[in-house]
C-alpha cells in the first residue's frame, strides 16, 4: 500500500514540474522582439541625428570625413535599441510572468550584409505588463571595412538613413539567441531570432 501511495506522490509532483515547465516554456514563446530606433549615431566622431546631406556638414567637418575615408577608414557608432514585449500579463488565460533576458548574443546585419557580433552588457527585465522594455545595444564598426563594394558619398548616405534626421533601424537585421532567466532556471531559445523593425517577432 506504501509504494502504491509513494508512486502516486512521485506522478503527481511529475506532473506538476512537468506542468511548471510546459507553463513557462509556453510564455517564453510569447516575448516579442522588434528593432527599435537608432540614437547617438556619429561618423568619426562627427554627431549626424541633425544631419540629412552633405551640405549640412561644416566645411571643417566635411574636410576631416574626405581625409579620414581616403584613408580607408569610416568609423561609426550609435546605439540600436531592440523593443522587447512580454504579453504575459495575467490575461486570456495565461499567467502574468515578468521576464529577465540574461543574454543576447547578436549578429548585425545591415542591407544583408553581415558585419559585428556581441551580446548585452546586462540583465534586461521585460515585465509581464504587455509594456515594451528597451534593451539597447552598442554598436561600433568601420563601415569601409564591411560595406566595401560602395563610394564615400553613397556610404554617407547609409549613414544618414540610419542615423540621420529622418534615421531608422529599416536597413538593419538583427539575428539574436535570447537566454532568459526563470524560477525553473536558465532557459535557451531552440534557435537565433530574426529581428527587425516592421513586426515583432518570436
């Protein structure tokens, strides 16, 4: 009667770890991601979020961008924001369940070109208020050195659509391997994450 009763114990706590985790593997699914907006972007150092042409350069600051690209160089960097949404907030039969991304390991992409790799600098918590959390990422690279097959005033121009006046995240691509932290532990997505800026994606 013992092994019978010990059994049963056994397959009920199975059964609820099992349901614990089909729960929380179910609102994991659920956390959307989406590129967000592009800020503090600078070519050489150079701040451009006000600029939209050539002309809007000083004749200093135009000088020093010929001198630096002849040199085959064209450094830039800005911060690239990715939109993280957690749906899980208590309704339509789903448990409310905040969220904390612990990596993010990420390879850029920009007009399908592959260029850097990295992860986040730290903990990223997405509550489960259906609310979006920002996790940002620095990014820093030498345009000349990834985008090679175009001229100085066509990668100028890349600039300015990314990080210009009118700037946005439409000509990057993010592909992303989420690890999120939980009660039962660290969960790994089973595969990278394409992320960009029209949709959320899961």
């Amino acid at each position: 009667m013992k092994k019978i009763f010990y059994s049963f114990v056994l397959l009920i706590t199975f059964f609820g770890i099992s349901c614990s985790v089909y729960e929380t593997m179910v609102n994991l699914s659920r956390l959307q991601f989406k590129l967000g907006d592009v800020t503090d972007f600078n070519v050489s150092g150079i701040d451009i979020t006000n600029k939209s042409q050539l002309k809007d350069f000083t004749a200093l600051e135009a000088l020093k961008l010929s001198s630096v690209f002849a040199s085959g160089e064209l450094p830039v960097s800005f911060k690239l924001n990715i939109e993280a949404k957690n749906p899980n907030d208590g309704t339509g039969g789903y448990t409310k369940t905040d969220a904390t991304v612990k990596s993010l390991p990420w390879r850029l992409m920009i007009d399908d070109k592959e260029t850097i790799a990295g992860n986040i600098s730290s903990p990223v918590t997405v509550p489960g208020t259906g609310e979006i959390a920002l996790i940002p990422i620095q990014i820093d690279i030498d345009l000349f050195q990834v985008i090679k097959d175009q001229g100085y005033e066509s990668l100028l121009n890349l600039t300015f659509a990314l990080g210009g006046r009118e700037g946005s995240s439409a000509r990057l691509t993010v592909f992303a391997d989420p690890t999120v932290s939980t009660a039962l532990g660290d969960i790994n997505y089973p595969g990278e994450l394409k992320i960009v800026d029209h949709k959320f994606s899961n």
